[in-house]
C-alpha cells in the first residue's frame, strides 16, 4: 500500500476562506497538515488575538477538519495567530516535513494531472505525491469520485492518466531531454503507475511559468516545484500563484527538502 503523502492545507480562517468544491475528494489518501492561520496587524499582540478569536477560530477549524475526515483524508490541524503569514506557512510546513503544499481551487474529477518536471535529482518526491494521490493500490482508499466511475459501470478505467512536461533550455538536447524524461517515467512505472497512463510533453523556448499555464488547459490538477527563495514567496506572488490564478484548478507545490533528501524535486 502507498504511503499517505503529508500534504500542507493552509486556510485563512477567519477571512473566510473554506474548502473549495472537489478538495475533499482530492486528498482522500492524503494526511492532511490543516493550518488555519490569522493574522494579526503588527500593532496588536498575537496573544491578544487568541484570547479574542480562538473559540471561534477553532470551530471553522473543527467543522473544516470534519470535511476533509469524512472524505477518507487523515488529518491534523494546527491554529496559529501571526504576524506573518507567510513565515508561518513555511515554518509548519517544515516542523511537519510536508511533501508538498497544495493551493486549493474547486476541481471535479481528476482524469489528467499535468507533473512539470525540470530535473531528476530528488525526483522521488514528487513520485511519491503521484502514487499515493493518483494511484491507490487496488481495492484501496479510492476516492468517492473514482468509485462513482466505476459504479457507473465506465468501460475505460478510473486510473488517472499523468503527463510529464518539460520546458526545455536551450543547452539541452534533444537527447538529453529524452534520457530525463524516460527515466522518471520509468521510476513512475516501476513504482506501478500503468505505462499507458504516463504520458510525456516537451516543449522550447518562452518562459516556463507562462508555458506550464498555456499547458494546462486540458490538464485537471498541476504538480510543480518550490521555486527560491521560500515555498511562502512562491505561493503569495511568484509562479505557482501565477500558474494558480490563471489555471482556476488545484496546485500542489512539491517542497525542496533538506540538502540530503534525495527526495527533494527539481521541478519548474
């Protein structure tokens, strides 16, 4: 059985910010780190803010843990007033070592998730998200959107279909390119997501953010990587937010890891 990949939700709990239609669904093999965060004005004492909001701040965090639990997902949830968001974003996602960040949109059902590779060093990060969120072993932890396809007697199976897509430079070659990309789907592959289900896109030149958007129109999620200097910058207004706002569906950011985590990827 694949692991449950650690996947951080942050929500913004008193603004409110929800669960948008899908997610649930989504992380059904997840274990779910929940952060519902507040922040303060940097006038006012994060300590005053707790003693104000905290009752009611933890009953949207409840009824929000709820959600995700009823949809199969195992969660833990954390609450934190700040002074910044961001900062805090990044620190739980690394006291809890999460695999990825997920910036939550509403999705239906996931037939095609579009993975933007870069290199392969730490590739087994981002495989280990595609196995245990989009290729449950059989019989196991399937989602209430899968198990609806198959209830309606599909003809084609409810596997997810996953493409590699590279944004090639222009020291690569064509050959280079090729040798990257076969082996992470051979590491997919070995790892048992069905060949037929892996497929590869390649693309030159233009800038990757805007390539990875223009990509995405027929895809129904997006995994991608941490870009520098932090996961907290990269979600509040570098690629992915862009990639995000444009693409309207859910983006997982797969986090850099330590130094010697061979699972850390090197992605767009």
């Amino acid at each position: 059985m694949h692991d449950r990949p650690r996947i951080l939700l942050p929500v913004s709990v008193l603004e409110g910010d929800s669960i948008p239609d899908g997610v649930p669904d989504l992380l059904t093999n997840a274990h779910v780190v929940l952060l519902g965060y507040h922040v303060v004005p940097d006038q006012t004492a994060t300590e005053q803010a707790r003693d104000q909001f905290e009752a009611q701040a933890s009953r949207r965090l409840d009824d929000l843990t709820a959600i995700l639990e009823d949809a199969g997902a195992v969660v833990e949830s954390t609450l934190v007033f700040t002074h910044d968001g961001q900062t805090t974003i990044d620190r739980v996602t690394d006291e809890h070592d999460c695999l990825a960040v997920l910036i939550p949109q509403s999705t239906g059902p996931i037939e095609n998730v579009l993975v933007a590779v870069r290199g392969v060093v730490g590739v087994d990060r981002f495989v280990r998200l595609i196995l245990g969120l989009f290729a449950p072993d059989e019989g196991e932890g399937l989602s209430s959107r899968v198990r609806s396809i198959l209830s309606l007697g599909a003809e084609t199976s409810p596997e997810i279909s996953v493409t590699l897509y590279h944004v090639a430079g222009e020291d690569e070659t064509d050959e280079d390119v090729e040798t990257l990309l076969d082996g992470v789907a051979s590491r997919l592959s070995d790892e048992g997501v069905p060949q037929d289900g892996i497929d590869i896109e390649v693309a030159r030149g233009g800038d990757p953010g805007e390539m990875i958007i223009e990509a995405s129109e027929d895809y129904d999620a997006i995994v991608m990587g941490e870009s520098d200097p932090s996961v907290s910058t990269f979600i509040f207004g570098m690629t992915a937010d862009n990639v995000a706002r444009q693409f309207l569906g859910p983006v997982f950011v797969i986090q850099h890891g330590s130094p010697d985590d061979d699972g850390a990827p090197d992605t767009e």
